[in-house]
C-alpha cells in the first residue's frame, strides 16, 4: 500500500520550505499535554526533514474552534513539541498572510516552525481554493504525516496535495503498513469497542462498521444516545438526543448483518462532572433525573470482557467512561487491562486508535501490551469501514 505515493525516500528536501501537515490535535489539561503519543510518533518525519537540511513548516488543527480563540491555540503545543523532538520550534500567531510568510521567509535550513491552529480559518475545513493557493505561498513540498487527520478533505489536510508536490510522511507510512498488515484480512470473530464523546461525527460511521464486525460494544457517550433511543432515561448524560432514529437505523442494520451490539446494562452516576465527585452504580430502569452516566457499571464491564473473550481481533475506538477523572476509568482500564492480557497470551489481536484512547491505555499501563495502537480515531474507523481516506487519496495521484 505504501509503495502507491511517494514518500521522503523520493525527494531531496535539502534547502526546500517543506509544509508537514502532523495531527497536533493532543489531549490537554490546563494548558499542558496529558498524552505525548501523537507527538512522539510525528518526531520521525520532523527530525529526518530538518536533519537533511529543510526548512520544516508544521500546519496542524487543534479542537473544533469557531473562528480564533485562545483556548485553541496551538501554541502550547509546539512548545511540548520542541521538548519531545529536543530542538527548538519557532511560533507564528497565524498560518496565512504577513504573520506566516515572515515567519516562514526567516527560516535557515533544518529550522522547524510550527503555524498557528488552521482552523482559526472557517476556509480550511471548505478546503477553499483560495486558502490553499494562500497556505501553498509558504512551501516548495507538501509532506502529510497526519494520519488522524486524514479523512477530512480539508485545505492543509487535501487542497495542497493538488497544489504542491505531495509526499507521505513516515507515520503516514507506518500508520498504512501497520494497519493494513493487521486488518486487512482480520482473524475472525472480529469485535469492535466504540465510545467516547464525537458522538455526531463517528455515529454514521457505525452503519457500515456493524457490517463488519461479528460484535459491536458501544460505551461512553455514545452509548447514551443508543440508550436513549431505546427508551432508557439518562439524566443529564451526554447524549445526542436528535440521533436517536440513526441509532435505531444502526441496530435494525447490525441485527440484519448478523452483528451482535452489547450495550451497558447498568451504570456509574454522579451528580457532577468532576473527579473524585459522589457515585453510584444504577440500573438502566433508575437513573436518576438529574444525574449523569460517567462510566459503565460492574455487570457492564463483565459483559465487555466476555465479549472480549469471544474474540479473535479487537478493533478499539473511544474510552468507555470519562476516564480522566477517578473512578470513571473504571470500565475503560477494566477493558484495557482484559484485552492486553488477552493478546499477551497470544489470543488476540488487539488494535486501538484514537487520541484519547491511546492516552486512556496508558493510563491504564497496557499501551505497550496491544497488537497496534494508532495516533488516529475517526480516520482509523473510516479506513476500517473501507471508505477512501482523502488526505490518502491525494497522496496517490
Ligand atoms: N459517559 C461519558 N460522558 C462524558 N464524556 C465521556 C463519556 N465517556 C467517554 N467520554 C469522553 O470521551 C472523550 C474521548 O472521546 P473521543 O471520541 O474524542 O475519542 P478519541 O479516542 O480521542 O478519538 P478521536 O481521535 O477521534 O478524537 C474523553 O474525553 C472521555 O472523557
Ligand atoms: O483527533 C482526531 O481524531 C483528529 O485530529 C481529527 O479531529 P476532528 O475529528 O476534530 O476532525
């Protein structure tokens, strides 16, 4: 699959402005990192562009901000960054304009500048031809090394591998290699584990996946929205209320693809969303109105596992609880901590993906024990559906 795009073997990048495209989109905490994985994995591609003499320019999104705001700013992040690849990396406040191209103009070979968040410009996620030609101003070379990015055909993650010279990065590489090797032809009977909080942007996805898998495990705030479509009362849970008739259509397809989908059948409330708060296990038929599911309960958890068990590859995207705060990393750990003993013992093949999935097995200390762990979430479920990856695609022409 790797061999389909060019990729740093096939360009010499010395004294060139070479626009990186890396996914710096890190789970934070008051302002500082919690989980360096995304970082770490890009450190290949940075050091190896400006050990060789380019000018490295990193274009990179952080959350889903309206327009410019503080809270996004990649800032920060490029100063966790500079720690992880131990060279400096420069700062401009803008990816476009006088702010950028000075910044970029003041750049000596092997220098690294990161740009501020792109999608402080509604143009980017338009993939607006415009805001390309303006990001395209900055560099001789596209590299796209964010994996987890690519599959949104946005400006800096699409538009310029049709404007520049597109090559692969080495965690594009890798990501594609690894993944491919793993579940191109997965060992059945295949489970998938989907939770988290992007209920909207990943719940779609979900149709196609239940025609994939032998089981579906849905927890976190995903599940919510399944419970509650269900008739379950869940409080003041996150919940996509107006996705109930999606989450229908999605258990009506699973059942019809011969997908079983394990759902929570109890859960952990509490009154706050805040660590160390009051909380109970519930039953699904007495959640009480005003709280809110933080977790998935004990009886849950056992029906997880057994799933796991039932398995021969596990397919892993979004915690199943609120796992930053104690004790709502209960059901999550609990997961993690059965499959890597599970694929330790040579009984499963276990692949996760996600950012904050990845930083949900770290903390449960398993990270290292799972088959494959990916920087990527949606892109990781998209390209398990078998949908085209744009930020791929364009890599291939
Ligand atoms: N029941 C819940 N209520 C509220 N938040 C939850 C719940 N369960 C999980 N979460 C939150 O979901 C978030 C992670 O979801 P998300 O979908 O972003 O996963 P991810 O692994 O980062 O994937 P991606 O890389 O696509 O972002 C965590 O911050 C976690 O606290
Ligand atoms: O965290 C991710 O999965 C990627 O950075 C993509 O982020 P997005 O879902 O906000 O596009």
């Amino acid at each position: 699959m790797t061999n389909s795009f060019r990729t740093l073997d096939d360009v010499d990048v010395k004294g060139k402005r070479v626009l990186v495209r890396v996914d710096l989109n890190v789970p934070m905490d008051g302002g500082k990192v919690t989980d360096a994985t995304r970082l770490e994995r890009i450190a290949p591609t940075i050091t190896e562009i400006s050990d060789k003499g380019g000018k490295v320019i990193l274009l990179a999104h952080f959350g889903r901000p309206k327009g410019r705001d503080d809270k996004n700013s990649l800032k920060p992040v490029a100063a966790a960054l500079a720690d992880v690849i131990k060279k400096p990396v420069a700062f401009a406040d803008d990816c476009v304009g006088d702010v950028a191209a000075k910044a970029v103009g003041a750049m000596k070979d092997g220098d690294i500048l990161c740009l501020e968040n792109t999608r402080f410009h509604p143009a980017e996620e338009k993939n607006d031809p415009t805001f390309v030609t303006e990001l395209a101003k900055l560099g001789d070379i596209w590299v796209n090394d964010a994996f987890s990015a690519a599959h949104r055909a946005h400006a800096s993650t699409e538009g310029l591998g049709h404007k520049l010279p597109a090559y692969a990065g080495r965690t594009m590489q890798a990501e594609l290699d690894a993944l491919g090797k793993a579940l191109d032809a997965p060992t059945k009977p295949v489970i998938a584990i989907v939770g988290g909080a992007k209920v909207s942007s990943k719940i779609d996805l979900l149709e196609n996946l239940v025609t994939k898998v032998d089981a579906l495990v849905i927890g976190g705030g995903m599940a919510n929205t399944f419970l509650h479509a269900q008739g379950v009362k869940v409080g003041k849970s996150l919940c996509e209320k107006d996705l109930a008739a999606t989450a229908l259509r999605i258990i009506d397809k699973a059942e019809a693809s011969g997908c079983a989908i394990i759902l929570p059948v109890d859960a952990i409330v509490a009154f706050h969303f805040a660590a160390n708060t009051p909380s109970h296990a519930y039953g699904l038929d007495a959640i009480p109105d005003e709280g809110m599911i933080l977790d998935v309960g004990p009886q849950s958890i056992e029906r997880i596992n057994a799933a796991i068990d039932d398995a021969a590859t596990l397919v892993w995207n979004g915690p199943v609880g609120a796992f930053e705060m104690t004790p709502f990393d209960r059901g999550t750990v609990a997961g993690a901590k059965h499959a890597a003993a599970r694929t330790k013992a040579k009984k499963l093949i276990s692949v996760a993906g996600g950012g904050d999935t990845v930083a949900a097995l770290n903390h449960a200390g398993v990270a290292d024990d799972f088959s494959y762990i990916s920087t990527a979430g949606g892109a990781f479920l998209e390209w398990m559906e078998g949908k085209p990856l744009p930020g791929v695609e364009v890599l291939k022409k």
